[in-house]
C-alpha cells in the first residue's frame, strides 16, 4: 500500500494526538485534524496551516466530510479512562461505529484503531522466564473502557470481512515521552516509535484486520511484538535507560500486590476515571 497522502487524526487535541499530529507528518503523511474541542496551533510549529474539523463522534454528517477524501484514518479519539458504562457507549462504541459506517460510505479502505493494553487488562503479567503475551491471547478487559476497545477490535474485523475496510489495531501501552511508574517500564512506547508504528500501520500491505501491541523494544517487555514488525515496524527505543531511577523511587514489582498482578495494573483494582 502506497503511502497515504492525506491522513484523518480523530482525538487530534487529545494527549496522543498531540504527539502524532507532532510526529506524523515527517514520516510524509498529511493530517486532516478532529476533536471533539478546537485544535489550537502547536507551540513553536511554523509551516502550513492544517486543516481542523470540529465536531463530535455522535454527529455522522460531519464524520462523513470528516473521512470524504482522505486515504486513511488514525483513530485516536474517545474516552481514554475509565467512565460509567453510558458515557463509555456513546463515546467509544457508538463513536467508532460511526466512524466506520462513514469510513464505508465514502470508500475509505484503511483505518489504524487505537485498541489499548486494557483489553486484556485482567491477564495475569509475566514474570522473569516467562514467554511474552501473545497476540491472540483470550481478551479480559479490565473496564468498560478495556470492553470498549474489545468491541472495537471486533467491529473492525467484521468491517474487514464484510467490508473490506483494513485496519490494524494497536494495543497501545503508554505512550508518553519517558516512563513514569516501574509498570510502564514494561509497557511503554517512546513516542518516536508510536509515530513509527502508525506509520508501518499506514503504510503496510495486505493487513486485513491485524492486531499488533504498540510498546517500544524494552529489556522489560512484557508482549509479542512480532505480529508489530511484521508490518515493517522496528522500535528503537528502550525504557531500560529510566529503570533505575524509578526503582529506587518506587520498588520493584510484588506479585502480592494486587496493582501489580495483571497486565492492567491498578485498572484492574481501582481504575482513574474520566477527566483525569
């Protein structure tokens, strides 16, 4: 598959968004913007304006002008955090729907979904020995959202074979310039490699609907990344660099604590809910 021209960002203002609509462009792919709340300019970015479409996941007309003339779509938006099952509904499982019902309307036939790590949030974590988590590992969410991201990744291979519509989802770990807790050691995604895995996700021939972990090559790593790099996608980054400082500062992983027992860490005990 050629590589898109002109790419949609859903969830543009969001936190990921932000670091995409940063990074994307110099892996030669054009962003159309849209959220939900107006896109303001990035700091210190000169150059071209972009184009920012305003709207919300429940509105399909402007979906469908949204994704009209596009060659893919990246969907980032919805809510990122736990939420009442309601909220959760509308937003990531009636939004998607959505927006693949104005994929299919306007022969868009490529979208990158970003699925999450809390899809399969209650699997128990590996310890040292133990093989990765593989791809098609049995789903357990861990919340309504982890649920949501389930049906997404349903949703999207019904619309392959139905459809025809490509996509891969991406079970995003944490996607944040430097790890924070010694959890993430395991799961982060530099930034850089976020941009380069969506790029392999765009870019990538004949991918049907595949699922791949969206994680950086940590000595911690805690997943298959295999079915990642068969789309092309070669991490660079590690999160080893940052292990001692957060160890120190915070301990080791306990396989007692319950926080630390499953792949979905504290979501599986007392998840943060939506606004942070």
């Amino acid at each position: 598959m050629p590589a898109p021209r002109t790419v949609l960002l859903t969830g543009a203002a969001g936190g990921l968004g932000t670091l995409m609509r940063e990074l994307l462009p110099s892996h030669g792919h054009t962003l159309r913007l849209l959220d939900v709340v107006p896109v303001g300019p990035l700091p210190g970015r000169e150059g071209p304006a972009e184009e920012v479409i305003t709207a919300d996941l429940a509105d399909r007309d402007a979906l469908r002008e949204a994704v009209r003339g596009v060659d893919a779509v990246v969907h980032l938006a919805g809510i990122s955090l736990e939420s009442s099952f309601e909220k959760i509904l509308k937003a990531n499982i009636e939004g998607t729907y959505n927006l693949y019902e104005a994929v299919r309307e306007e022969g868009v036939r490529r979208v990158v979904f970003a699925s999450s790590n809390h899809a399969i949030g209650y699997t128990p974590r590996p310890g040292d020995g133990d093989p990765l988590i593989p791809v098609d590992t049995p789903r357990r969410p861990d919340t309504f959202y982890g649920l949501s991201k389930c049906f997404g990744e349903d949703l999207a291979q019904l619309y392959w074979d139905r459809h025809g519509i490509e996509t891969v989802s991406v079970r995003i770990g944490s996607c944040f310039p430097e790890p924070t807790t010694v959890r993430m050691l395991s799961v982060w995604m530099s930034p850089a490699d976020g941009a380069r895995l969506f790029h392999a996700a765009l870019t990538a021939p004949d991918v049907g609907h595949t699922v791949v972990y969206g994680s950086s090559a940590n000595t911690r790593l805690w997943w298959d990344l295999s079915s990642a790099r068969a789309l092309g996608y070669e991490p660079q980054d590690d999160s080893e660099p940052y292990a001692a400082k957060l160890i120190a500062e915070q301990g080791e992983l306990d396989p007692d604590n319950p926080d630390h027992a499953c792949l979905g860490g504290h979501f599986t005990t007392n998840p943060p809910r939506w606004p942070h």
